[in-house]
C-alpha cells in the first residue's frame, strides 16, 4: 500500500456550493427564507420523535478516460476527494487520511448543514479504497453515517471505477421521507462521481 499524501495541513474552500432538489417557495407575506427557516424549525422540533436508524444503499459505475495509476493517484488523496463533494463549503486536514468538512445542501423547504469527518480507511494500490465518514445536522438534530468503496477496472477505453455506498440516519431529517432523501443523495453522488471523471480526465 502506498500513502500519497504528504501535504500540510491546509484548509481549501470548494466551488460546488449549489443546492439540489430545491423546490422553489412562495409566501403570503413574500419572505421566502422565513418560510424555509419556520420549516427547518419544525423538523427539529421534533426531538421526542423516535425514529429507528434507516439505511439506504448506492451502487453504479463510471468508466473515466484514463489510466488506473493516474486514477489511483487522484482518489488516493484524501483531500482530492473532498473538494468532488457537492455543497463542501471547507475542508480541513487532521491527518495523512483524516479530514473535516462542512456541507450545506438544500433538501425541499429545509437547509442542511453538516459538520462531519471521513476517512480513507483500507487502501489497496491500485485496485481499491474504503471510506467511512460521519456528520451531524444541528437544525434537524441528525447524525449521518456513510461507508463506501471504490474498485478500478482498466481497460482498453479506460477505468472503470465501480462504488457501493451505504448510508445510515437517524433523527429529524428521517421526517423529510426516505424517497425525498433517496433521490437528493444519489443525486449529490453522481454527481461526485462526475466531478471525480472531470477533475481526472482534465489533467
């Protein structure tokens, strides 16, 4: 196994701040971020709601133009990885593998904002990579829990990178639906995937 990353510790900030599956919102008085800050509110309000842990799983494939080592060399990085996260606001190093992030994501009426960490936690060069990441939602009262992999497979048009993610919840945000949530997070991963394919076929 081969660890690449041996850069300081910095903090960088991400361009991909946009919000996804946002519906727009009307109100009888006009103040649109009053009626998304009343409904935040009281999602979270509901703290004697006892909801069990849910899961949801993600798995797909993008074959991305390039070499496996050039492949490797890019997610092998922790930090590279973190700035392909939509709605990363900033990124801190703990460690060689370790880093903090904060994300704001807009999921219906309600904003989500995430203090989290992940961790590259199995490295295989240049085959595959393991994950675990964990975040907690303080308007919604929520904590989030995420384990991924990564396998490449290279052939004659490119890689292959095939992931499987398994994500875990509980709290306020489990009221939003799991449909709702479902398909804003596989949205948020595909698009990471996609930043991934287009950060890496650009160098």
């Amino acid at each position: 196994m081969t660890d690449n990353i041996d850069q300081p510790e910095t903090e960088v900030s991400s361009a991909q701040t946009g919000e996804v599956n946002e519906r727009p919102e009307t109100s009888d008085t006009g103040d649109e971020s009053a009626t998304a800050e009343t409904s935040a509110s009281e999602v979270a309000s509901e703290s004697d709601f006892d909801e069990e842990e849910a899961r949801l799983e993600f798995s797909d494939t993008v074959t991305i133009e390039t070499g496996k080592d050039d492949l490797w060399a890019f997610i092998s990085r922790a930090e590279n990885l973190a700035e392909c996260i939509p709605g990363a606001e900033s990124v801190e190093r703990l460690s060689e593998r370790q880093y903090t992030c904060e994300i704001t994501r807009g999921i219906s009426r309600v904003r989500v904002s995430l203090d989290g960490e992940f961790e590259l936690v199995e490295m295989n060069e240049p085959d595959w990579i393991v994950m675990e990441g964990n975040g907690f939602d303080s308007t919604t009262g929520s904590d989030f829990d995420v384990l991924a992999a990564m396998e490449m497979d290279e052939h004659d048009e490119g890689t292959d990178l095939s992931y499987s993610a398994e994500l875990y919840y509980t709290g306020g945000v489990a009221r939003l639906g799991a449909r709702l949530l479902s398909r804003v997070i596989e949205g948020d991963i595909e698009t990471y995937f996609q930043n991934i394919k287009d950060e890496v076929e650009a160098q």
